[in-house]
C-alpha cells in the first residue's frame, strides 16, 4: 500500500533520477546508471536497496525480473508535485512562439488552429486546442449583408474575437433602407446578449414592439432562426502521426487505443477538461495515465491550461503524448502558449 508521507531527500533523489532517465532513454532504469548518470555519491547497492523500497511504496515498478525499474502514475505524480522544476523558456523559445502566433492577428479560429498546430511542432507530441463553445460568447457586433434578392447573410463577431457567417433565406426581398434600419435594430437589442440567447430575446420582448419595430423583429426573428443554438466549439488536434514514433505505441494494442482516442473528439475534450479541474492559479496542469480513469487510456498524459479572453476562462488548450513524457519542458510551453492566446484572443475581441 503506498505510503502517503514525503519521501526522504534520498529517495526523492533516487526517484527524480529514475523518472528522468526513464523519459530519456524509454529503457528501466537500474542502480548503475543512476549512480553514472548523475553523479550520485551513493553505491549501487545502496541505490538499488532504496529503489525496491520505493517499488514497494508504489512509486517504481520492474517490468521482468532482474530488470531495471520505470514509474508506476504514483511515481510520475509525485515527481510533477514535488520534485520537478518548471523548465525556463529560453527568449528564443519565446520569441518563436510569439512571432508564429503574431502573424494571426485577424482572426480567433485560425489563432486557435494554428495553435494546435505550433504546440504539436514545439513539443513533438499532439497538439490540441479546444474553440470556445458558441453560445457561450456574446454578440458584439452583428450584420445582415445582401447576397442576392433570395439570401442573406448574417455575420456576427463576439466576445471570444470570432466571427460567425450563416446564410439565411429571404421569403421577400430586403429594401436598402429596411436594410439599414433592421442592422441597427439587431445591434441595439442584442449587443452584449448570449449567442445561444438572441432569438429568445427578441422573441420576448416581441410584445413591446410596434408598428415598424414589430415588422423589423419579426425579420429578425426569420433570419435568426437561422443561427444554431449554442453549438459546441471545435477541437484542434495536430501532430496525432507524431505518438506511434514513440515507443510505447509499438505494440498493436496500445496503438489501437490511442487511434481509436483520437478518433473521439468527446473523449478528448474530456481529457484536456479533466487535466484543469483543480488549475488555481490557472497555470498548466497534468493529468497522467490512470488519472483519467478510463483504462484504455493508461499509457496516455495529458498536460493542459486554459485561456482566457479577458478575465474570463473560455478554453482549454494542451498536448498529449505517452506517460514518459518530459513534464518539466512541456508544462513550461503550454503555459507560456495558453498566456500568449490569452492576450491575442483578447485584443481581438477588444
């Protein structure tokens, strides 16, 4: 049964040595290397005494006998919560995530793509972005424009710096200055209102309408109909080919677990959701192999941090890649990555 005490500075330092070797080389990790590789002033007996106990506390296990030893997840778990250190990005780091998102200043869904894209490239792992949900976000800005005398088409930019486009029928043509007057109708009473709640606002206050009003909402009432109700946001997923280089996916199995994951965008959402719940301050978290409590999913880490628009926390972005990742690296450019769409994402919807 594991123990839920610290661990003593020797075995903490046994056990960082064993994580670290283990997410270098993907090979157990046994007393001689640990002595070698890192310099310990310890015998290899002594080490090897300290790693059985610390298999038997649940933090190492051995594959086969008489081989060297790899993390169990309380092992991994211990080593992000106590022993590892957030790796500093270096200003060139920096500055190429910067510049490669800076270059997408237009538009919030090609930031948030090519996020995923850029996280996948940076860590070597998969990258994945999760779009904030439609009707969460709130009309900022909205415009029907003409496209023929049968069609319209509404545009209208949010909160989240999205701007969303559905075509609508016209059972009777638009006049220019029914037009004009039914645009400034739309932004008057529905500026600042959800997106999952613009027609039922409208529909609601239908009974203090008259006259021309009246007519202008019940023309907004066609083409708003139009407009789908608090459609869940999309999930960005890049560099999936990237996981079956890594070792751990060599085997058929576990290969096939992680295509089928990937083939479910709920599952994976749930999975980055799931790697923040606890997030205060909202900085990178992880979430590793049981933790997630899908068995399916053991040989799978997740390290994910929201971002925000403003002051308020809209999605959730991360990578994901084998249990034997490098924490410390990756928690350090999902972190840095998440403040950068953060600040974009909110000088756009400025």
């Amino acid at each position: 049964m594991a123990r839920e005490e610290s661990l003593s500075e020797r075995e903490s330092l046994i056990l960082q040595a064993a994580v670290q070797g283990y997410i270098t080389t993907a090979e157990p990790v046994g007393s001689r290397t640990i002595v070698k590789r890192f310099g310990l002033d310890l015998s290899p007996a002594t080490v090897r005494n300290v790693m059985a106990d610390l298999e038997e506390d649940g933090y190492l296990q051995q594959l086969h006998t008489s081989s060297g030893r790899v993390p169990t997840d309380q092992g991994y778990r211990y080593y992000v919560n106590h022993l590892m250190r957030v790796q500093e990005l270096t200003l060139t780091e920096r500055a190429r995530i910067e510049n490669e998102l800076s270059a997408r200043l237009n538009d919030a869904d090609d930031v948030l793509r090519h996020t995923s894209q850029l996280l996948a490239l940076v860590t070597h792992q998969t990258g994945l972005v999760k779009a904030p949900d439609e009707g969460s976000a709130e009309v900022r800005y909205i415009e029907v424009v003409l496209v023929s005398e049968t069609r319209a088409a509404i545009l209208i930019a949010d909160t989240h710096g999205q701007v969303h486009t559905v075509l609508a029928p016209l059972d009777t043509p638009l006049a220019g200055d029914e037009l004009v007057k039914l645009n400034r109708f739309l932004n008057q009473h529905l500026a600042g209102v959800s997106l999952a709640d613009i027609r039922a606002v409208v529909h609601d206050t239908m009974g203090a309408f008259l006259n021309e009003e009246r007519r202008l909402a019940e023309r907004a009432l066609q083409l708003l109909d139009m407009v789908p109700r608090d459609r869940p946001g999309q999930l960005y997923l890049q560099g999936a080919a990237q996981l079956f280089e890594q070792p751990e996916f060599r085997d058929f199995k576990h290969a096939r677990e992680v295509m089928d994951l990937l083939g479910e965008s709920d599952r994976l959402v749930a999975l980055l959701r799931a790697g923040i719940m606890d997030w205060h301050p909202p900085t990178a978290s992880v979430l590793i192999g049981s933790e997630s409590h899908d068995d399916a999913l053991k040989e799978i880490s997740v390290v994910a941090s929201p971002y925000r628009v403003g002051d308020k926390q809209v999605g959730v972005l991360g990578v994901l890649g084998p249990r034997r990742m490098p924490y410390s690296r990756l928690t350090a450019i999902v972190d840095y990555t998440a403040g950068l769409v953060s600040r974009v994402l909110t000088k756009l919807a400025g």
